[in-house]
C-alpha cells in the first residue's frame, strides 16, 4: 500500500516495501485456493467472502509469518497455511468490528463494509466462515508436527484473552477515562496478539525451536503494540484518501488510543522504541532475520 | 433433557438416556476445564460464554463422538476434544443464530438467549470466542496424527459448505416456496453436517481407519437429517415447555422443513427410514457400535 516514493535513500524501508509486495502476490495466490470460488454454492456467501478478503489490504501479517518462518531457516510454503489463516482471521475481525452492533462502520479499505453490501446476516456468517478456515488451512501445514504449536498459538492469539477479548475491552471502554495502563491492555489483546501469533506460528510452521519461537513472539508483542500506536496516530492525521477508512472516528466514539493518554508526540516516541526493542530480539538470529528487520521499520514508518 | 419415563420396556431407548447422561457428565466436566472462568478478565465474555454453553442442553454430538470413538475401538478420553468442540461450535451457531438480524429469538433451551441477557456485540464475540476455543481444543487430542483429519471433517461440517452455508440457504429461503430437494439441502448443511462431523471426527480421533470413518460418516449424515426433521415436526407438536424454546417459530417465519413439503406423517416416516439405513451402516462395526445404534432410536423417538 506504501507508495515507497519518499526518502528514497532509506534502505530497509524499500526493502520491506519489496517484500510486502512480494509476499502479497504470493498469499493471495493461496488464499485463492484455500477459498471457494464465488460460483460455488451458497454464492452470496462467498462472494462476501472474497469481497472481504480481496479488498488490497497491506497483508502485514502474512509477511510477518513468512518473514519469521525464514528467519528459523524455512520457507514462505512452510508458512503459505498460517499466512492465510492470520489474514483470513484478521478479515473475519473486521468484517465483525464494523457491525452496527460493534463500531458501526461504513467504510473499510476505502469501500464499503462487508454488511453495507450484503446485510448483517451474510456478515456475521462470512466472518464465521472465514474463521472455520482459518483453522482448516492451519491444520495443513507441512510440518505436521508443528501443527499443534500453530493452532495454539493462532487460536490463543485471536480468542477471548487475545484479539475478541480485546474487542471487549475495546467497547466497554469507550467513553471512560483512559489511563496508560488501560490503553495498552486493550492494544496488547486486540491488535499487537494476532500480529504476534503471525510471527510465532510463521516460525513454528518453519521448525523454530522453543527458544527461536520465544524470541519471535517477543518481538511479534513489541511490534505489534508499536502498529496500534501508529494506527491511533493516523487516525488523527491522515486524510480519509490516504487511510481507506473514516479517520477520526476513535476521537468521535471516545476509544481509548495513545495519542489520547500521553499525546502525539510522545506516542511516536513509544512507538520508535517498542521498534528498537523488537529488532533487539532479533540479534541472535543473524542475517535471516533481515526481513523482520524491516517490517519493524516499516510498522513505525508507514503512511496508512 | 429426556426423562426416559415412557415406555419403560424399550431396552434401546433407555440404554441411549443412560449413555447421554453420563456422556453429558464427562463432557460438561471437560468443558469446565477447556474454558476460562467467568472471573478471568473479560468477565461479560466469559459469562456470556459459560451462561450459552452451560444451559442444560443434551449433548446429543459429544455422545456420538464418544460412541463414534468406542466403535473404533478407542476411548472417551481419545475422542474429548472432539466432543467439547463439537459442542462449542453447536452453542456458537445457537448464538449468533438468535440474534435479531438472523433468526432473532428470545428463548433458547427455556432461557433468554445471550443477546437479550449480554447484548448482540458480546454476543457476536461470545460465539466467535467458541469458536475459536473449538479449534484449540481438538488441536489437543491424544492422537496427534489424527489431528489434520479430524480438524479438516469439524472445519467442513461446520463452515461454507456445511452449517453456515446452511444458515444462508436457510435464511435465503425464508417465504419462498420449497420442495423435498431444496429442504433436504438446507438440512443437510445446516444440521446433519455437524451431527455428521461429530461421528467421523470422533471416530479418527478414537483411532479409525478409513474405511471406519466412511461408515462413521454415512451413518452421521442419515442421523442427521433425520434429528432435523424430528426437530422439525417436535416445532409444530411440542409445547414450549417441552421444547425450551419458542415452537411454531418455523411456520410463522415460513421456513422450508419436512412437514411442510410432505405432512406430518411422511416426515415420521422418513425419519425412520433414515434410522434403519444408518443403523445398516453399523453393521460392519459390530457389537462395538451399540451406542451408536441406541442413539440412532433416540434421535427419532425424543419428544424435545
């Protein structure tokens, strides 16, 4: 989705400007195959479905999960099944958020949402859907040891003390004061534990060891706080153009975000070092893990 | 749920009310394990979840994935993640099935449904949390190398061209006209798919070859169906006491069932035609699969 166009000398951002790319290409081809067509039976479901999940997203997770897998010594088809599944979860996740019973939202990636189109009905059952995928691409990893380790880490990530808990505490949050300690509770669970499930079940599905797995599900906390930050800092100032959704609506609905608690300024500073101390976690890896170096660059850097 | 006073002298029906209640004991026991307490932050999830999952239904799919497993030789514990997780996937449908924009109902298993108690969003991320604790429970079974099969058959019977594509057609076919055909194919997908499910998986989790789990499955599908179209002729006969929930909702909403295409005494009359042809497809099994065959007369002679 980055453009890549400014500050052109700046090396890791191109490189994970290349490998997002890649990546991307690579994933949606998978989850091309991993989906019915829209000609399949019920049709409208699956047209919601794709409609959902081919909407240009930036596809950070998957890259994460690719990245993470190489960066223990295996390969992005090692990975191909958790790259789909984390995406597959992170779209149910917004299909469901945007809800009328949820955060009422009516734009997504710059289109309409998902129940804007098809109705809350076909919404809530495409989120369903695309979750019971999500774990029947996992359960076709290569490595059908790691398997397990995958589905645990996924699972524990995206449910009710990970992702939908933090969806909770999210709603029930609105319109309280916020302290710094509430905010970042909320982030840990709704964003930053599904990106850190994408690192540590990309490395498990690539033959991490316990101690490679550990590291990775460091740094997948670290950075994954540092992209909410970023995310609660372009809400405030990026234009609706550049963001694909309506900016401004976490100040409109009184979320609790960074900015909200300690300011734009020092939240960008929160966010620079949660990327120093994520690429710290990296150094016994050595040069495979190249590709997560840059994807923290790119979390703390981006434009939408 | 059955209290198994009438007709005394039917050996089978009694063996299948023993079977249920003592598979609903050791199923509610590992339900109690596999999830969080209703005091582990967030507390309304996880109340919402306990208050759904804990309503004294019959367990009816743990008992046939556990007398799945034991007709293949293996053993309840084998087949305990299967049996939790069929369960959780069975009381998330309920859920998001009863909120206002799907079925919209206020009565489950004689009680409120979750939404009216919890609200629609807690509602919605209640159902998506069990979900999600279904796949990490059968991620758990015993016999790890049985686990990409079982999570493929659970993942197939409960998704797109299982139980939520069934909701769509379901829902889809709401005040249109319907026949034999299209009410098959609704039921199909939208109740003998996770009964279905439950039989197979149990049985590959309990060790099954095959050939076993083929056997297990054609005799999940006819159950199946035919536990739907008692289901459908108990909407008309019941009463709400009996029932737990709110009967003659299906005629009022003008859904596609059984008795509507055929009457009342076709539809008795192929349901017990499905319970002969699954009970043939024991045969093979032996003495081994009694339960299941107790089972299969429960299904077509419950009165709830």
């Amino acid at each position: 989705m980055s453009s890549g166009s400014e500050q052109a000398g700046v090396k890791p951002k191109s490189g994970a400007a290349a490998y997002l790319e890649r990546s991307r290409a690579f994933v949606d081809a998978c989850l091309e195959k991993a989906l019915p067509p829209e000609t399949a039976a019920p049709t409208t479901l699956h047209k919601a479905i794709r409609y959902s999940i081919f909407a240009g997203g930036k596809r950070l997770r998957p890259a994460l999960a690719f990245a993470a897998a190489e960066a223990v010594g295996g390969s992005w088809d090692d990975a191909a099944p958790v790259g789909c599944a984390v995406e597959m979860i992170h779209t149910y996740s917004l299909i469901h958020d945007d809800l009328p019973a949820m955060d009422d939202d009516d734009l997504r990636r710059g289109r309409p949402t998902c129940h804007k189109v098809f109705g809350d009905a076909i919404a809530i059952l495409s989120g369903d859907g695309l979750l019971t995928y999500a774990f029947e691409v996992l359960a076709t990893c290569r490595r059908t040891e790691a398997i397990p380790g995958v589905i645990k880490a996924v699972a524990t990530g995206s449910g009710t003390v990970g992702m939908v808990g933090g969806q909770v505490l999210d709603l029930e949050g609105e319109g309280k004061p916020a302290t710094e300690a509430s905010v970042a509770a909320i982030h840990r669970w709704k964003t930053a534990a599904l990106i850190t499930a994408s690192c540590e079940a990309g490395a498990l599905s690539g033959g991490a060891s316990l101690k490679e797995a550990e590291l990775l599900r460091n740094y997948g906390q670290k950075i994954g706080l540092a992209f909410q930050i970023v995310d609660d800092i372009l809400d405030l100032t990026a234009s609706p153009e550049t963001l694909g959704k309506t900016p401004g609506k976490d100040l409109q609905a009184q979320k609790a975000t960074y900015p909200a608690v300690m300011g734009i300024e020092r939240a960008k500073l929160e966010a620079q070092r949660l990327m120093d101390a994520a690429k710290a976690e990296l150094q016994a890896l050595g040069a495979r893990a190249q590709h997560l170096e840059d994807l923290a660059l790119f979390v703390v850097e981006r434009k939408s």
